[in-house]
C-alpha cells in the first residue's frame, strides 16, 4: 500500500510492527523496516494516523 504527502509516495509494507506521533512527526516500523514522517500540522498527522489504522486492518 502507498501514501502520497506533497507529491512524493510512502510505501508500507504490512504488517506494521509499531507506531509513534510526536505533534506532526510519524514514526513506524513495517516489514522493511523503520520510516519517519513529517507532516505540514498535527491536522495532517492525524488524517495519516487514520488511514494508517484503516489500512492495517
């Protein structure tokens, strides 16, 4: 599955081993290992978030 943030694309490969937010700033941990990401406000972190948790399920 993949994500795009300001044009550029995030894949994630499942499963997810762990998730972490700090404010705007999203850390996880999939099958190919650890990714960062930081997004313009926490309202953009939050809507990650939640696609995030929907595709993981």
């Amino acid at each position: 599955m993949s994500y795009t943030y300001n044009g550029e694309q995030l894949t994630i490969v499942q499963p997810l081993h762990s998730i972490s937010v700090n404010n705007n700033k999203v850390v996880f941990s999939d099958q190919s290992g650890p990714k960062h990401l930081t997004l313009a406000n926490t309202k953009e972190a939050k809507r990650f978030l939640n696609w995030l948790v929907q595709e993981r399920s």
